[in-house]
C-alpha cells in the first residue's frame, strides 16, 4: 500500500532511501524490484519531456547509478549524494538529500526558513563537515588537498553580511581581490565596475556608515569581484529594491551565458527563482524536487512556483502524516504535522512585490522568457558601461588563483592593520597598557616597606611615662658624639636602641605604656608587632659584657628584647623583624665604639661579601620587575588576539575569507605578524617608560632582550588564539584572562619562592608553564648579562618555543574539529 502512495507521487520517492524503500515491505522482495524499476522508470520519462530536458536525466538518476559515471560527474560542477548531518542523532538537519548542478547553470535552491539550504551551502563550500554520504564539487571534494574549493574558483555570499564595518568598500573589495591573487590592476577595474553595478556608494565609505541593503550590496560585490567559476549566494536579494534584483539575476545570466560559470543561490522571493535554468526544493533537510521551473510548472498544473510548492508540501505532509501511523511507513527522520503544514503553507503564499506581481501578469503567457528579456537588457545596458567586457576576462580568469600563501598573509595582515588603526582607543590602550601596568606595579611592589609602626615597651623607663626623658634625647646626641670622644654611656640603653631603630627607614618605633596597651594597638591594626625592653636591661647588658660565659640566668634572661609580632602578615612581620635585627646590630657596633671594645665582637658572625650578581642593596623590587614584565607582555597578546579572533568569527569573516582560501595556518601567521609588530611597539614603550624611569639597565645583548620578548609576545598570542577558537565568546576570554595572570605570578616564582613548593605536582606544573623558566631567562639576560646559551637562559626560551608550537597545534586541531 505504502509502494503504492509513493508510485503516485514520484516527487516523495526522492526523498527516501533504499533502505526505507526496502523496509516498505520487508518480507517482499518484488516490491523493493518493483521500486527500483519505477524510479528508472521515472528517468525514462522525464527524459520525454520538452521543457528542461537536458538535465533532467542526470538530475533525477538513482545517486548509485550518478556516481559511477563519470562523463556524467564530469558535467557536474556540484553533486550531492545521500548527504546526512545532524547535530542531535535524533534530529537530522539533512536527511539523506540528493542534489545535481550542472555546470553552466543557475540553481535556484528554495525552502522554508531552516530548512537546512545554509547548512547545505557550508558543507558545499567546505565550512562544515557532514556526516554521511557525498559531496562532489567539481569532481572533488570540497576542502581535500587536491580541491581548488574552498578557494578561487568559489563566489560565495553568505547569509550574513560578513564584512568589517571599519573598512571601507575599496578596502573590502580590494582584501578579496588579493586573497583571490588578482592583479592589482583588475581589481581596480572589477571595484569601478561593481560600484557601478550594484549602485554602491563611493569606494571611500566606511562599510558601518551604509544601509542594510548597501552592505549586502557590497557583500554581493565580494563574491563578484574575481568572476568566479561556481557562484554560491545565499540570500543575495533580500532587502534589494526589485529593479536591482532584476539586474542582479540579469549579471547571473550573463556570467552562466558568457563564462559558462556555475550559479547555486537561494531565495525567499520564490517567483524570482523562476528566472533559474533549475529549482530545488528542500523541505527539513531533504531536496523534494529538482527540475526546471516551467517543467514543475507543467507538471503540478500552476501559474506560479509558490502553487508548485504548495502542493508539494502538501503531499509530502499527507505521505508522512500516513508514515507515522496508518501505513507504517518509517518517515526519514523528521517530524511532519498537519500544523506544519498550515505554516508552510502561510509561508509560501505569494509575497506583494514586483516581482512577484509581473510574474503573476504573465503566468498565462507560457511562452514568457525571462531570459530573452534579459538578453535585451543587457545587450542595452552593456553598451554604456565600458569597464569590464566578459568575453575577454577568460585569460584574466585564469591569472587569479595564483594567490600564494605569502599574498593571503599579507591581505589579512594588512586587514588588521587597517583595523586596528581604525581603532585609535583600542590600538593605544593595546600599547600603552602594558607599560603603564608595568609601571604601576614596579612602583608599588618590592620596594622596601617605610615606617612601618613598632611599638616599643621600656620597662626601664621610671614611672608610668613611655618615652624616654629629654636628657636622654640629647644624651643620644652625646652618645653619638662618644663614638669620637670614646665617652661610654652605659645608661639607659633601651633608649638608645630605640633612637637606633628609628634611623631604620623601614620602622618607625612608637613608645607604648604597658604591654596590655600594645597588644591593644596591635589587635586594633595600629602596630605591626611591639618589642619589649626588660627592667634593668642596661645592668644586665653591662653585666653580660663582663661576665660573658659566666653570667648568671637572670643575667641572660634581663639582656633579652623580646618580640611580639602580628604574623598573620607574614611578609610585613618578616621585614619588620629583619629591620629591628639591622638596628640592633648597628646599636651594638655603636655602643661596642664608645666604650672601646672591639665592634667586631658584638657583630654577627657573618660577612657579606660583593655579591656575584647584583650589589647587596638589591630589593625583592628589582627581583620582580622582570617578572611583572614578562607576564604583562605574555597576558596582553593573548587577550587581544582572542578578542580579535572571536570578533572576526562572530563577523563571519573569518569563514568567508576561509572560503575564498584562505587557510587557517595562515590565519595563524597573519595574527602572529600583527601581534608581533605589536609587541615590539609595547616593549619599546615599556622600555621608554620603565626603564628610564627606574634606571634599569639591560646588561646583556638587547637584540636578545628583544628576541626573547617577542618569543613572548608571540606565545601569548598563540595561547590567545587557542581561547579564541575554545571560547564562544569574549566572557570566557575574560574570565581566563582574570585566573591566568594571578596564577603565572605565584607559579613563576614571583610571589614565593619555588623551593619552597612541594615537587608533585606543583614545582612540576610550575616549571611545565610558559612563563616560569623564561622568568629566569630574561633575568639573568637584564641583570647578568648572560648569553643565549647559558644554562639559565636557553632551558626558558626552550620551555616557550615548546608551548607555542603546542598552541599552534592544538589550535589547529581544535578548529578543524569545531568546523562541525
Ligand atoms: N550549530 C548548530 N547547532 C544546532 N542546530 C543548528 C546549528 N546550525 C543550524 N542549526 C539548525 O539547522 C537547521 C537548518 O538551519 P539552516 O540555517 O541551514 O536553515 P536555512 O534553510 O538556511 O534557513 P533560513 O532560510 O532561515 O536561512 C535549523 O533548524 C537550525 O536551527
């Protein structure tokens, strides 16, 4: 029964596997023979009909039968066959979908909205992956090495407008051309042309400053300018007042007629669609129909191809609706309800346009020949314009797709070049922003902390007064001059100490009344920590001094300062300890001065010599001001280069130049070289601002400073373009961004040091990363000289080259892989 229902409608026969025709009635073999016999059948009589025989024989064949003849392949500049992709298994955007075009043709390709026409284009023009069955553009398949698609010998206008608001016409066209290899000549010629043709504003606008139609005006002009072999549009006319359209369809014509080009375009105006040599019909994802418009026109008994639609969906909605239930007929995929087909209908009812309305003012006179008419046309037109003649482009034809990689790299370098200078604010903050981060750092970071607050409680002060008597002030005086005069005072020497601590330009000590006071001001975040002088503190250091092994307990223990800290600021107690030790020191040598003991008995056992590197006043600021540098110089290329990639995805631009061939390797190197110039403009900047401010000197070779810089820079870029690729969106580039900087930091060592990290898996992870080994690299090329092949400069370089090429690799693959 259901053999039946598909007998009477050969249409809906197209649209079903073998597989489904056998599962029609399983247990009967005759049946499926029967099948098979009808669909040949079919040939045979859409080869006896008048009206677009010639391709009907091809375009109605069984796909198995198509694909093993190859004079017939050879006719074909597209061949489709049992195509399946789906996103969701249980939901196929295109199901099995059978599709020829002939070369020297124009396909119009219709459809209701999602119906899966754009899905099919990419995968046609190699931006997307599919999951069964063929794809053939001329003979080959699109994106294999030895497919000249995607590349020159492909027009394609996608649905968006794909075009960078910040160039203007000239520049888009002109980026086109040289990615097509045109002369450059040509595309001077081509750009008069289309501006002429397709009424585009003068070359100098900005594409932001022009309408919605104008931009998928010039969007058009793009897939125009190189006169390509196969043309894919999709959607080219929407939006197009009716007599642009008309000139639109009539320039198609010429190219089919003249170049022997090939035209696939969709549309929404159904009626215009009437002007190609053939029509498809896609209904969720499967080609209903494919023949000439006046055959279908015949066929179905109609005057207009909305009524051919129609009637086509209608039947199609009728076979599935009786799929799913009565017949048991295993509807391919798709889900087919009555209420669909109210839309549908509503959909394809005749739109009141011009078009439309000289289409309906003709539907009773048969003969009507759109073609002729636009032979007239153009034969008219053509004789006042000058710029470009068809006839003898054909060896101009052949001059493109020359393009060589280096012209491709150099169109879209000179793209974001253009783009980026376009971007004034964007550019300098690009620029300038690592500098004035850098500066910003360094100066607030590593320095050695200033009066930092220490309390002091003298128990040997008299009565409750925390500071020490007037006379002891200027006995301090004295007590300097006494190193001169060798006068010893041996009086009141926390008082002394005190003075001493407060030349330390780190702490300033404060006199406390009473421990409870000071643990107060600790508590309240007043003080960083106090020290205690005990009772008769001058006693017992005067009598330790002489008593020496000798001395008794009490002696030892009244001789103490004791320390009580706020440690939950480690770093701050640190140095507040470290600075209350450098006072002590200096009091001792004083007091060991001015009572003519040897200094060096009260000194502590250890010397510091000239350092190797560096001299002994180094701070940790000088420790961290590479390190700030290389981060900086490594995070900012990564975020600019996803932000860049993402916006040129969002744009489509990047998928339409990718089609026009430009490959992803050489997205790769245009970014690298943007970036590049970029980051050797930053470091001049950093160098210019940080440098010269904070008097550092690069004492080894600069040509290596600046290599290492770039190899950097470079880095970052590559890991920017992996997150552009990863990331959907600018949210999560951000986000990355706001985690990378503080982790590089503390894993480069920068904020503690890497001894101090446990080996697994931390030290590992923390040498593994970019920047750790490079930290010191570039260190021990600023502050000592060293070479490239020192073992602490080249293990750093290595580390980065190693994670540079893995972006590029992993970029690689995860754009091939996102391509689905
Ligand atoms: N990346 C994607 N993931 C999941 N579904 C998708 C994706 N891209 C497209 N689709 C779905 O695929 C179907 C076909 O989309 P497509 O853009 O090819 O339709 P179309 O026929 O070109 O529609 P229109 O005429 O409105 O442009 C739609 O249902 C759409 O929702």
């Amino acid at each position: 029964m259901a053999t039946d229902l598909l007998k009477s409608d050969p249409i809906l026969l197209r649209c079903i596997t073998k597989n489904e025709v056998n599962l029609l009635s399983p247990t009967n073999q005759s049946s499926v023979l029967e099948s098979n016999r009808f669909m040949q059948n079919n040939n045979v009589l859409s080869e006896t009909d008048k009206d677009g025989i010639s391709f009907r024989k091809d375009i109605i064949s069984p796909p198995s039968e198509q694909s093993n003849d190859s004079a017939a392949a050879e006719t074909l500049a597209v061949s489709v066959r049992n195509l399946y992709l789906a996103y969701e298994k249980s939901h196929p955007i295109i199901s099995n979908l059978n599709m020829s075009v002939r070369k020297g043709t124009v396909y119009g390709l219709l459809g209701s909205s999602g119906c899966g026409k754009t899905t099919l284009l990419n995968c046609m023009v190699g931006l997307k992956k599919w999951d069964l069955g063929e794809i053939l553009v001329f003979n080959k398949r699109p994106g294999a090495t030895s497919s000249e698609i995607p590349g020159a010998k492909l027009g394609y206008m996608p649905q968006d407008i794909a075009l960078y608001d910040q160039l203007s016409v000239k520049e888009m066209l002109q980026y086109y051309g040289q990615l097509y290899g045109m002369p450059e000549k040509e595309v001077g010629e081509q750009i008069t042309f289309l501006i002429e043709f397709l009424k585009l504003p003068s070359k100098s606008n900005l594409i932001k400053e022009l309408s919605g139609g104008q931009k998928r005006r010039v969007s058009l002009a793009l897939a125009l300018v190189h006169s390509p072999e196969l043309l894919i549009l999709d959607e080219p006319t929407v939006g197009l007042d009716p007599l642009l359209r008309e000139s639109i369809w009539e320039y198609l014509f010429k190219m089919v007629e003249i170049r022997k080009s090939t035209v696939i375009i969709t549309t929404h105006y159904i009626e215009e669609a009437r002007f190609s040599n053939v029509i498809g019909v896609m209904r969720k994802g499967c080609l209903l129909v494919e023949n000439s418009p006046d055959f279908l026109l015949k066929q179905f008994d109609c005057n207009l191809l909305e009524q051919v639609i129609l009637k086509l969906c209608q039947k199609a909605t009728s076979v599935a609706v009786g799929n799913d239930g009565k017949n048991g007929i295993p509807h391919s995929g798709y889900n087919t309800s009555s209420t669909s087909t109210i839309n549908y209908s509503k959909e394809l009812m005749p739109r009141d346009d011009p078009i439309n309305r000289k289409a309906k003012s003709s539907r009773s006179k048969t003969s009507y020949n759109v073609r002729e008419k636009f032979q007239e046309n153009w034969e008219l037109r053509s004789r006042r314009r000058t710029s470009i003649s068809m006839e003898d482009s054909d060896e101009k034809r052949k001059a493109i797709r020359s393009s060589t990689m280096f012209q491709r790299i150099q169109a879209l370098s000179t793209v974001m070049w253009l783009l980026l200078f376009r971007h004034p604010i964007f550019t300098s903050m690009t620029l300038f922003l690592p500098a004035i981060q850098i500066l910003l750092t360094v100066s607030v970071l590593g320095k050695d902390p200033n009066g930092m607050k220490i309390g002091v409680v003298n128990q040997e002060l008299p009565g409750q007064s925390p500071n020490c008597p007037y006379q002891l002030m200027e006995k301090k005086t004295e007590f300097l001059k006494g190193i001169q005069n060798k006068s010893c005072d041996m009086t009141q020497l926390g008082c002394h100490f005190m003075k001493e601590l407060n030349l330390v330009e780190s702490i300033e000590a404060v006199p406390i009344r009473s421990l409870e006071v000071a643990d107060q001001e600790v508590k309240n975040g007043n003080l960083w920590g106090y020290i205690i002088i005990p009772t008769n503190y001058s006693q017992n250091v005067v009598d330790f001094a002489v008593e020496q092994r000798f001395a008794r307990n009490e002696t030892l223990i009244g001789s103490r300062i004791s320390f009580k800290m706020d440690m939950s600021n480690y770093l701050g107690a640190a140095i507040a300890i470290r600075s209350t030790f450098e006072a002590y020191a200096s009091f001792m040598k004083t007091l060991a001065i001015s009572c003519g003991f040897d200094p060096n008995e009260f000194q502590l056992p250890f010397l510091f010599r000239e350092p190797v590197y560096g001299n002994n006043d180094a701070s940790y600021h000088d420790f961290v001001t590479p390190v700030i540098f290389i981060t900086v110089i490594f995070e900012m290329p990564m975020l600019v280069t996803s932000i860049l990639f993402i916006n040129d995805r969002k744009l489509g631009t990047l998928d339409r130049a990718r089609v026009a061939g430009l490959r992803f390797k050489e997205v790769m190197a245009s970014y690298m070289v943007t970036q590049g110039s970029i980051i050797i403009g930053q470091t001049i900047v950093c160098y210019a601002m940080v440098w010269t401010i904070y008097e550092f000197n690069v004492m080894g070779s600069m040509s290596l400073f600046f290599a290492v810089v770039l190899l950097c820079g470079v880095c970052g870029a590559s890991l920017g373009l992996l997150c552009g690729i990863f990331f959907r969106d600018e949210v999560g580039v951000l986000m990355f961004g706001a985690f990378l900087a503080p982790t590089l930091l503390c894993y480069e060592g920068a904020l503690w040091p890497l001894e101090a990290i446990p080996w697994i898996p931390w030290r590992a992870i923390s040498y593994a990363s970019p920047t750790t080994l490079l930290c010191a690299s570039f260190r021990s090329i600023v502050s000592r000289g060293l070479g490239l092949t020192h073992s602490l400069v080249w293990p750093g370089i290595a580390v980065m080259s190693a994670h540079t090429v893995l972006y590029w690799v992993l970029s690689t693959l995860l754009f091939i892989g996102k391509s689905k």
